[in-house]
C-alpha cells in the first residue's frame, strides 16, 4: 500500500490559512497590549480585558463544537474569518472616535466568541483532510506553525507598532483575516449529511446528549487523556506563564530583555517539539507519553534546586532557560500526541464536538494554574524553591501513575 502523501492541497491551503490568521491575530494583540499600556500605564488593565475576552470562549467552545459537527465546516472557517476581519476593522474606525480603552475590550470579546466557532471546526478538519497514519504528523505541522507564529510576532509587532503605530496593525489584521478566509474557499472537504430540522432545544439536547454518551460509554479512556493534557496545561499556565516571567524579572531583578530572549527560546524548544513528532510519527509508541509527563517534572526540579546553590543571578537564569525550554519542548511533544490519538479514535460526525471539549479543558485549565500560581509565587517570593520542587515532584508521580493507563491506550 503506497503512503499518503502529508501536504495535499487540502492540507496544505489550511496551513496557510493558519499561517495568516495567526500572524494576524498574534501581532494584533501583541500591539494591543503595548497600547493599552501606553494609555493607562496600567498592564493589569490589559491582562484583566484578556481574561475576560477568554470567558466566552469557554462557555460557548461546546456550541461550537455543534456547528463543527453540524454546519459545511469550509462555509464555516470562510464566514468565522470574514467576520474576524470585519470586526478588526470596525475597530480601526471607531478607535479614532475615543473611548478606545471600551473599543478594544469589545474587540477582544468579539474575537473571542469567532474563536470558539472556528477553533474546533479548524481541528476537526484536519482528520478529515488526513489519513490515520498522518494525522500526528499533520498536527505536528500545525502545532510548529504556531510555535513559529508565536516567536515571530512579538518582534513584528513591536517593529510594527513602534513604528508607524496601531492603526497599520488594524489593518494589517484585516487583510491577514480576509486572505485566510480567500484560502479558506478553495478547500473541498466533504459536507455533512443535511438532517431534518427541529427545534434548536432538541439540536442542543441531542448533539450533547451523543458526545457525552460516546465519552462516558464508548471511549472513556478519551476522557482520562484529556485530563492528563489538562493537568499538564494547569502545570504549564502557572509555571511557565506566571512563574517564569516572575522569576526573571522580580526575583532575579533582570531587564525585560532577557525575559524577551528567554521567551524567543522557549519558542525555538517548541518548534522542535513538534518537529521531534513529525519525524518519529510512525516510531512513536504512546506508552513513551508517560515518560514525557515524568520528565515535565523532572524540568521543574533543578529550576528549584537553582535558588539553593552559590550560583550568580546570570548562572540562576541560564539554568532556568535550559530548564523551562526543556518542559516547554516536552509541552509540544505531548499535547501534539495527545490531540493525534483524540483524533485518531473519534469518528467523524463527532469530532468538533470531543475537539471542543478538548479546547474548554484546556482553556479552563489556563486561568486555574494562573491563579494558583500566581498566589504561590507571592507568598513563596523569597524561596521559590518551595514551590517548584513540590510541584516537579507531583508532576513525575502523576506520570508514573499514568504508565499503566498509556500501556492499555496503546494496546487498544
């Protein structure tokens, strides 16, 4: 049997697609941030509006879900990136107007709730577009093409941004949005099956009804992963975005640039994260993703141990660099896999619905390590030690306890 080829033209028109919107939609709040920060002085106003933008996101990835399941998910992608488009550039003309702190927190509202609709239906695609023996390294691709926009973006934008300012962004956003959506129209993904119509109560009823019945009956070991990838996202949020940034530049006392380098890193460990998948796809065993889990854990450890040796401020960062990128590498590897197997073992008229439940864990997840974290850090200032030892401890029991749970996924 002759091998799929990976990049079909399918495959390869959605890659650009996420290529676009991503350095768009990066580089857009990348600029943001700065502004907000120029008006108010204030960076917690800023992460106060994202931590509300991300509310709707949450409650309504299951809805999306639905119409990833239900709807022509390329009318769809087509019609939620039109419409991103088009409310950045609403935007862009009522900014000039004033009340900008109030446009922009509208903006990230509405983004937000056009990313729980498209989010899902993007994911449930690429089975779709892919055949089973692909599928890891197709989300490999995705996943380094978010890493990459992610380490290009916050250097674009604040060229961009220093440069010629917001408005060029706003409108660079649109065109970003809009040609997505232009890519977007040529794929030919098969549509689902028209069912009879009925009432919107009974839609909801039942669409949840068949996913939580698959979940619970039919797969349950579906619902055990996306609690690991769960609890690896929690660890991840409070670690790494809360507790790095706070360990270089409060405890450690360092210029926002070595923060900025670090992040550039961290980035690079992540393409190669999801670059290490892609070439070991048909190698990979998954009982290794309980070694994966142990060794997040083990990345946490000298990153505490650091605080309590007779090392300067430079030798502290650097062991944490090599620490964090390190767990940042293992991140990738492991929820590239994990996203492979949900794929790999849902069928079709249900994937947006399980991708949507996959994408609400993982975004209630984020904010819970944030807090958790953040709180831990302040009270633990002075040895943070205590928090990260503990923490890359319960980090290697848990994937310890996990390798049975792998051996049986593997084996079925």
């Amino acid at each position: 049997m002759v091998p799929q080829k990976l990049f079909t033209r399918n495959f390869t028109l959605l890659l650009l697609g996420q290529i676009s919107s991503l350095l768009g939609n990066y580089t857009l709040k990348f600029a943001l941030s700065m502004y907000v920060l120029d008006k108010t002085g204030s960076a917690s106003i800023f992460a106060s509006l994202l931590a509300a933008a991300l509310l709707p996101t949450i409650l309504l990835s299951p809805l999306g879900g639905i119409l990833a399941d239900r709807a022509d998910r390329r009318r769809s992608m087509v019609t939620l990136d039109v419409l991103s488009g088009a409310s950045v550039a609403v935007a862009g003309l009522l900014l000039p107007l004033g009340q900008e702190i109030g446009v922009i927190a509208g903006l990230l509202v509405v983004l937000s709730v056009l990313a729980a609709f498209e989010s899902p239906t993007v994911q449930a695609c690429i089975p779709q577009m892919l055949p089973p023996d692909q599928l890891m390294k197709g989300n490999a691709a995705v996943n380094q093409v978010q890493a990459i926009a992610g380490l290009i973006t916050p250097f674009l934008g604040s060229v961009v941004y220093t440069a010629f300012g917001l408005m060029p962004v706003l409108w660079g956003t649109v065109v970003c949005f809009w040609l997505t959506a232009a890519l977007e129209c040529g794929l030919h993904l098969k549509r689902p099956h028209k069912a009879a119509p009925l009432p919107l109560r009974t839609v909801l009823r039942e669409e949840f009804s068949a996913g939580f019945h698959f979940l619970r009956r039919e797969r349950p070991e579906i619902v055990q992963l996306l609690l690991l990838a769960a609890l690896a996202s929690l660890f991840v949020a409070g670690t790494v975005v809360v507790g790095f940034p706070f360990l270089v530049r409060t405890v450690l006392g360092l210029p926002a640039g070595y923060y900025g380098a670090a992040e550039s890193a961290m980035g690079v460990a992540a393409v190669l994260g999801s670059l290490f998948v892609g070439l070991m796809a048909q190698r990979f065993r998954l009982r290794w993703l309980a070694l994966v889990f142990v060794g997040l854990g083990l990345c946490l450890l000298p990153a505490g141990l650091v605080f309590r040796l007779p090392l300067n401020t430079l030798g502290v960062y650097l062991v944490l660099l090599l620490a964090f990128c390190a767990g940042q590498f293992g991140c990738s590897l492991f929820s590239t896999c994990a996203v492979s197997v949900i794929q790999a073992r849902t069928p079709d008229h249900l994937m947006g619905k399980v991708m949507a439940c996959v994408f609400t864990l993982s975004m209630c997840a984020q904010p819970v390590g944030q807090i958790v974290y953040g709180a831990l850090f302040d009270w633990f200032a002075r040895s943070p030690g205590w928090v990260l030892i503990p923490s890359g401890l319960l980090v290697c029991a848990i994937g310890c306890l996990s390798a049975r749970f792998f051996l049986r996924l593997e084996s079925h």
